[in-house]
C-alpha cells in the first residue's frame, strides 16, 4: 500500500531516473566520504564506531538503489534512501555529541533529498519521522543514554527548537515543490500547447503544400487540355478552311479523310454515305491502307448492322468504343486488325442522316469528351460541305442538262429560221450590202467552219491579197463566218481581228435574241390561232356546225390549203 502511495506517473520520466541517479551518486559519495573521515580518525576524535556501521549500512542501501535506479526501477531509491539517512544521521547524533553533534546538519540535507524523490509525500512521510529522529536524539541525551558532555546540556528547548526548524524547512521546501510542480505543469501544458500548435501548422502547411501541388496539377491538366482544345479548334477550322473550296465530291470525301487523319493523328479514318434506298452505308472515302483495300472491293455495312457505323447509321447518334475488346458493339475488321478505340459521329444536315464520319485509334481511351465535341464540330461542317459538294454538283449537271437542252433548241429555232428565210448572207465591197444568191466556199471558210478557228491568208511573194476568216458560233456551233479581204498590199494585224472577232460574236447574240423572238412570236401566234379556233368551236352544241366551223377556221389559219375533216365507222369502206 505504501509503494502505491509513493508510486508516481513520473517515477519513468526518464528525467527523473536521471536526477534520481545523480542524488544516488551524490549522497552515496557523500557518505562515503564521511565514513572515510570518521573511520580514518583525521580528526584525533575517539573512534566513532557506531556511526562508522550505520554509515556502513546506509552505503550499502544507497549502492543497491543506485543499481535498481539504473535498471529503470527508481521505487527503492524512493523509499530507502530518505530513512536510511534518517538513521544514519539519528544513530550518528545519539552516538556522538546528540542534539549538539554536527551530524544534526544532516537532517535538512534528508529532507532536500526527500523531497526531491518523494515530492509532495514528503511532507507527510519524511517529515515526520525527521521530527521522531531528532525526539529520539534529545530522548537519548536528557536521560543519559548519551553520556557524551555535550549531550548532558541538552534541555528540551532544544528539541523543540530542532524540530520547528525541520518543519519549517520541511514546510518551505514543500511550498517551493508545489511552485516548481505547478510552473513545471504550466510548462507542460505550454509545451504540448505549443507541441499541437506546431503539428497543426505542420498539417496546415501539408494541407496548403498539398492543396497547392493539387491545384497546381489541375492548372497543368487544365492548361494542357486548353491548349489541346485550342490546337484542336485551330485544326479545326484549317480543315474547315481547305475543304470549303474544294467542290469536287469525290476529291473532298478523299482530302477530309487524310486531313483529320494528318492534323489529329488517328491511324484510320473513314467516310461512309447513305445510299438513295437508306439501306446501306457505302464506305466512300477512307486514308488508311485498311481502308483502301475495302474501297477497292466497295465496302459497306447495312444500316442497323451490329457495328458502330452501323449503330450511328441506324440511331443517328454518336457511338464511342473506348476499348474495342470489350465492346459488345464494336465489329472487329480484319482490314483494320491495329484499332484500340473507334468512335463513329453522325453526318447530319438538320434531321436528315446522310452519312457516318469513322474515325479510329491505335490507343484504348483515345477519345476524351472535348475530342468528341470537337470531332462533332468537324462531322457537322464536313456534312455541310459534302452537300455542298452535292448540291454544286447537281447544280452543273442541270446547267450543263439545260444549256445543251437550249442549245439544241436555239440550233432548231435557227434552222427553221434558215430554211424559211432563203437568204443565205451579205456582201459589202465598199457601197452597200447585197445579198448573196449562192454560197461561197473558199478554202479559208471551209477551214473556219471545220475547225471553228480564225483563219487567215498571207500574199505568196508579195502577189496577191491578204484575208482572214472568223467563224460566227451560235451555243458553241459554228453557223457562218465573216470573211474579209484586204487591200493590195495590206496585212491582217491583231486589232483588225478582235475587231471582226467582237463583231461575230455580237453578231452570234443578236442572232440567238433574234431566233428567240422570232420563235416566240411564232409560237404565240400558233396559240392564239389555236385559241380563236377553240374559242368559235366551243360555242357550239350542233355536230354539223362544229364541223363547218372547224374547218373553215383551219383554212383561214393555213391559207391554200385542202383540208379534209371526216368520220369512219367500223361498216365503213377503206379508201385507199
């Protein structure tokens, strides 16, 4: 119960092994030192042998503490070394001089290390048995168990005397442990105040170097993904750019394929159009040798195909494949054994689906979501382009269609306009025209209606008359020519011939103006015939009349003419 008592959470301080240790050595070297003084007589005093053995003994005790100390077990040091010494300094006063011995100077130095190993318990343990020590020592000097002279003058004053001056430093040197255990308490909590006010700077200080290292890996992710977005869009309209002045289909589906495969760097990339029926997706244009060799055979999917060109063919969406190994829709191409990752967009103008954009990776999780918006982006402006394409396509084919269609009817409208007109051309020699009674084929005009090229004629030394001929087309025919013959002596020269040249093709046009009203009013004038025939005709309710009528209307119309209008029955004769 006692160790309990004088047990102590710091009794493993290792602070407090420390001091315990050197108090140890200090009173064990102190005491050693007296016994070496008192056994060796340097003071020519009787031999002390009483005091030399308790001496003796307290060494011993102090020795087996000091070993016990040093192995961590401070607990004997604790409670021997205080009244050991105690005895010692007792046994040593009865023995010697009693209250007035010099060993009586021991007790405060008991009380100091009593209070060091037993703090606040010494005041209730050494203290006391300080206070019976020194009673025990007057006891022994006034009933004459000391018979020492010194001994016999000690009254009881003395002993109370001794023993207020221990309580009183028993009593002081309490205060100050409880001063020292109090700062030494503020010190520790102080301490582990300031202990959890370092680790909370060090953990703030974690906390922002690892917030500033995260922030810092998101702004080099963020910074990289802009710069990728804006390389992408710079891409982007490049390609916008280049395939906007291509109108050739065929050439545009071929440069967009190679372009998104250079400028991205994805190893294939395909374009598939919808045929007429919607039946099929028709690989059209693709980069890759793959995707050459499937052109070469006419390569297509059908819409609603388990694919992903046949998913987005069928869906109009996009479809991603980020690991074709583990897509249960991903088709697998032996033309294309190298793709880890596909993505198909739609080429869409508004609702109308026209076609598929293929575009595959060498990389599984090549396709991050800024790739597909930006890969959107393109699929759009490269389905306005091919119908664009388109459009200019079938645009010229129909000009193409309608210019020729005209053509053929302008030569018609000038062939009819030829035959009723008898006149065949025009002569001028220098006073006025005169109309030609029969054609004139010279060399020169035959060669410029042939070839539909201006010819000309130079003098053979220097005899002779210089001419040349430019032929007069009408829609790319060549209908006449404009021969010119020049004076003796003169040379055709190159303002001459823009002039006659700019002529026949004024010429040309006023001709085509002129056949064109010409067959306009002749076209009109047959419908207002036919109109005034309809409209006397129509009037009529008796056959008779509307016969009569139908045929004197058509003899105004055609002037000497025989018209015949008759009926035939199945009874009736054939006349041949």
């Amino acid at each position: 119960m006692i160790r309990t008592w004088l047990s102590d959470t710091e009794d493993t301080n290792p602070s407090f092994l420390q001091m315990t240790r050197n108090i140890l050595i200090f009173t064990l070297t102190t005491n050693l030192i007296i016994l070496l003084l008192v056994g060796g007589n340097f003071f020519e005093e009787p031999l002390n042998l009483n005091g030399i053995i308790a001496l003796t003994v307290t060494a011993v005790l102090q020795a087996a503490s000091l070993i016990l100390t040093l192995r961590g077990k401070p607990a004997m040091a604790k409670e021997v070394v205080p009244m050991s010494l105690l005895l010692a300094v007792a046994y040593t006063a009865v023995s010697g001089n009693g209250i007035h011995d010099i060993s009586m100077l021991g007790f405060p130095v008991v009380l100091v290390v009593s209070a060091l190993l037993l703090r606040q318990n010494s005041i209730f343990l050494t203290t006391p048995l300080a206070v019976l020590a020194i009673g025990y020592v007057a006891y022994a000097d006034i009933s004459g168990i000391n018979n020492s002279p010194m001994a016999a003058s000690t009254g009881p004053e003395d002993a109370l005397i001794a023993a207020v001056l221990i309580i009183t430093v028993s009593g002081l040197l309490q205060l100050l442990i409880v001063r020292l255990n109090a700062s030494l308490r503020e010190a520790r909590q102080n301490e582990q105040a300031q202990l959890m006010a370092n680790a909370n700077l060090l953990n703030l200080q974690e906390s922002l170097e690892n917030r500033i290292l995260e922030r810092t890996a998101q702004l080099t992710a963020a910074n990289k993904l802009n710069e990728r977005s804006t390389r992408q869009f710079q891409i982007t309209a490049q390609v916008a750019r280049v395939i906007a002045n291509i109108r050739d289909v065929d050439e545009l589906l071929q440069l967009i394929t190679g372009l998104i495969s250079e400028r991205f760097g994805f190893y294939h990339v395909g374009i598939f159009l919808l045929d007429d029926a919607k039946q099929y997706a028709v690989l059209s244009a693709a980069n890759s040798e793959g995707g050459r060799k499937m052109l070469l055979r006419g390569h297509r999917l059908r819409v609603g195909e388990t694919s992903t060109v046949g998913y987005t063919a069928t869906t109009g969406l996009a479809r991603v494949a980020l690991d074709v190994g583990t897509d249960s829709v991903y088709f697998s191409n032996p033309d294309l054994p190298e793709t880890r990752s596909e993505i198909a967009l739609p080429l869409k103008l508004g609702e109308q689906l026209i076609g598929v954009l293929d575009v595959q990776s060498l990389e599984a999780n090549a396709f991050i979501q800024e790739d597909i918006e930006t890969l959107t982006t393109l699929a759009d402006q490269v389905a306005i382009a091919i119908r664009n394409a388109q459009l200019l396509r079938d645009t010229q084919a129909a000009i193409a269609e309608s210019q020729m269609l005209f053509g053929n009817y302008i030569n018609k409208a000038w062939r009819s306009a030829t035959q009723a007109d008898p006149r065949l051309g025009y002569r001028f020699t220098g006073t006025s025209p005169t109309p030609l009674e029969n054609p004139i084929y010279t060399e020169n005009i035959r060669a410029a209606l042939t070839n539909g090229e201006i010819v000309t004629t130079h003098p053979r030394n220097g005899k002779g008359k210089a001419s040349f001929t430019v032929p007069v087309k009408l829609r790319d025919e060549t209908i006449g020519t404009i021969s010119v013959n020049l004076p003796e002596g003169a040379q055709p020269d190159e303002d001459n011939v823009d002039i006659v040249r700019a002529a026949s093709e004024r010429i040309a046009l006023a001709l085509e103006n002129a056949t064109l009203l010409e067959e306009s009013q002749r076209r009109a004038a047959k419908e207002r015939a036919i109109g005034e025939i309809s409209a006397k005709i129509g009037g009529l309710v008796n056959i008779e009349n509307i016969l009569q009528t139908a045929v004197q209307e058509l003899g105004n119309t055609l002037p000497n003419t025989d018209i015949v209008i008759q009926f035939t029955s199945e009874h009736s004769e054939q006349v041949n």
